[in-house]
C-alpha cells in the first residue's frame, strides 16, 4: 500500500546551485505537488532605494545577482532615464548591447556547465566552465570586473572600447565558436544525455502562456517573446529572431539555450561592425519625478524595473519582477507526475536564480 509524504527539497542540495525551497509531495517515487518557499535569502535590497542617491543605487541594483548583475544595473538606469527624459548617446547604446550579450554568454554557458554537472559529466563540466573564461577575461578587461561590471550609469556607461579591443573579442568569439560545437555534440546528441532530458518535464505552450513563463523555459515550448525585441538599445538595429523548440521538454531547453550562445555571438559581431563614434554619456541634471516600468530581458528571460521618484535625491520606490520569479509557476507545473530522480535535472532547466527572486 503506497503511502504519500512530504520530502523537503533544498535550499541546500548537492546538485543545486542555489537556496532554492521546494515541499515534494511524493507517493512512491512520483511527485504528486510541489510547493515552493520563498524568502531562505531574502536581502531587503529594493528597501535600500529609500535612503541611497538614485545615481548610488545603480551599484545597489547591480548587486541584486552576480550572474545578472548588468542586466539589472542597466534595468535599472534605463528606468531612472525614461523617468527624467534623458536619451544616452548612440554609442553607450551600442556598449550596453555587447556587454549584455556577453553577460548573456557567460551566463548560458555556467548553466550549462552545471546541467552537465547535474547529469554527471564532470569532464564537459569543466570545457563549458573553461570556456566561459574566456567570456569573463573580456568582461574584466573591457570593464576592469569579471563578475560585477560596473559599466552603468545614469546618461549612458562610465567605459569606453576602442575599436583594437572591440576587434580582438571578435577574433576571440569565432574562435570560440569551434570550440562550441563539440560541446553542442554532447549536448544534444549524446544518447545518455538524450536520455536523461527528452520527453522530461514537458509543459505545452498553451501551459506556458497560462503560467507568464519567460525567457528561454517559455520559448522552448514555442511561445515566441523576447524583450530585446521591443527595441531597447541597439536592438532595433540588429537582426535576429527569438529562438524556440516546439518540443516543451528538458531537452528542448538545453537546445534552446545552446543556440542562444551562437546567436549572442552574433549579435555582439553586428554591434561591433557598426559601432558609432561619439560620446559615451550626457550630463543628467535634475531630480526623477513619475514613474516608469522598463522591460528587457535577461539571459533567464524578461525581466521587469518599476521606479517612482518624487522629485528627490532618493527614489520613493524601486521593484523588479526576475524571470524566475515568473517562471517558478511553471516549475511547480511540470514537477506534477515527475519521477522523484528526475527532479533536480527539471529544476535545473529553468536556470533558477534565487538572489533575483528574494530582494
């Protein structure tokens, strides 16, 4: 006679990279409900508005997450900016668009370093790490951090890339894209791994628009939204197209994202080749007064910025909606029926970030 229980799942688990709280309710070895909790790391950093200068609290914004740490600075700026009405130069347009991918790049590929980790690939493990190096040593030597840039400001960014720098990456990139292609052979062709991740935590699209899943975990069953093309930045004049699966599974996912890296690369190679010259930022005078909801999106998916000033030196307000915030709806969703063993690995798929999640 089977029984049901309850098993807590995290905030500390061997294959997890973060605190995230899950209550499985199992029969046997099936999952019949999760539940999340919310709350293990919770920082009060949006709180922290209230008494920060609204130029000071970009490093405040920046450090809601290390691996989305641009985006959020960059959020954040863009927000305050619509607020006060200021229109940044071409050039620092171009400059968050490359430094964005490129925080995108180094984020899909520590995902997928953790996924191969998570299925027991310690040898591809470290080739998705070794190459996102090379991302981080860019990153460092355009920024002067690997991890927490520090490129943003209110009216623009606070670094320049000369077109020696901007070329070498480059180079750097398409070198990379070789290297890229025997992980993607094991990725998406290795029967162990196929086997782990096919036909595995599916959620139809119908489910996902249901649920507002975002990012990635939303296009891999199809449902076609990127922020990036609303037109922020220099998007509006790159090419490229949202990347889906109709598939919905954890395979579909991995594919997904795996693509999104060669298309990054891309994006970065349009930016550079027709980078303006000009000015990196413009002088901001005066004091945020109204309100303003900015949307982009982030490697994990759409990210949203809501700022209210009211005409002081410190924000009255200051929220962000994080992808996985939105897409932890979905989790629960395709956790219902799952095989206790293959939990981990669905968890993994939506690329989950606790720090975004608890402020």
């Amino acid at each position: 006679m089977s029984r049901k229980s309850i098993v807590p799942f995290g905030p500390q688990h061997p294959v997890l990279p973060e605190p995230i709280h899950l209550d499985l309710v199992i029969e046997d070895e099936k999952v019949l409900n999760a539940i999340p909790s919310i709350g293990f790391i919770h920082r009060g950093l949006e709180s922290l508005v209230e008494k920060k200068d609204f130029n000071e609290m970009v490093y405040v914004a920046e450090r809601t997450c290390g691996i989305c740490s641009f985006g959020h600075g960059m959020g954040y700026c863009e927000a305050v900016e619509h607020v006060m009405d200021v229109d940044i130069p071409p050039r620092a347009k171009y400059l968050r668009t490359i430094w964005g991918e490129l925080s995108r790049l180094h984020s899909h590929l520590l995902w997928l370093g953790l996924m191969a980790d998570a299925f027991g690939f310690e040898s591809l493990f470290y080739q998705c790490w070794r190459i996102r190096e090379k991302i981080l040593d860019m990153i460092e030597a355009s920024t002067g951090g690997r991890v927490i840039f520090s490129v943003n400001k209110i009216g623009g960014v606070l670094r320049d890339m000369d077109c020696e720098m901007l070329s070498r990456f480059v180079d750097i990139l398409n070198g990379m894209e070789e290297e890229l292609k025997e992980i993607q052979k094991t990725f998406l062709f290795d029967y162990t791994v196929k086997s782990r991740l096919v036909g595995i935590g599916h959620l139809s699209i119908k489910q996902i628009h249901e649920l507002g899943c975002v990012g990635p975990f939303a296009r891999a069953s199809g449902f076609k939204v990127d922020m990036r093309k609303l037109g922020y930045d220099a998007y509006p004049d790159i090419d490229f197209e949202p990347i889906t699966s109709k598939d919905g599974d954890c395979y579909a996912r991995c594919d997904v994202r795996m693509r999104e890296i060669y298309q990054s690369i891309d994006i970065i190679r349009q930016a550079v080749s027709s980078i303006p010259d000009g000015d990196i930022a413009v002088p901001v005078k005066g004091k945020p007064d109204g309100e303003y909801f900015m949307r982009i999106e982030q490697p994990r998916g759409e990210a949203v910025y809501y700022v209210k000033g009211v005409g002081t030196n410190n924000l009255n307000r200051f929220r962000i909606r994080t992808p996985t915030f939105a897409n932890l709806a979905g989790l629960c969703e395709m956790l219902k029926n799952a095989d206790y063993a293959d939990v981990p690995i669905m968890i993994l798929t939506i690329d989950p970030c606790i720090s975004c999640t608890e402020r």
